[in-house]
C-alpha cells in the first residue's frame, strides 16, 4: 500500500494532493523510506543527501 499523506517542503503543510492547495509546490511523502540491511542504494542516498545540503 503506498502512503497517502504527503507535505509540502516550501511552508510545511500536509495533504493527501500531489502540489500544495496553498502555495503550489510540488509535494513529497511524509514518510522515510522502509530500511532495510540488504540495501543496494543507501550510498546513492547518502551521497544525495550531502551534496544536496552543501548547496545553499
């Protein structure tokens, strides 16, 4: 079953749409993802993750 709540990541509200009814923007699954000790991509992950916080 896929998750049905997402929230926006512009101004933090939640919602069951696809873009936020406030402010347009694109939103994402409130969720983590399920972890698992056989994952094959938590280095792309975790590579994501950093470059994505060294850009302002």
């Amino acid at each position: 079953m896929r998750f049905l709540i997402r929230r926006c990541p512009k101004c933090g509200r939640y919602t069951l749409k696809n873009t936020c009814p406030v402010c347009g923007t694109p939103t994402r699954v409130a969720h983590p993802p399920r972890f698992s000790p056989l994952d094959k991509y938590v280095k792309y992950r975790v590579l994501m993750k950093r470059l994505s916080k060294e850009r302002p």
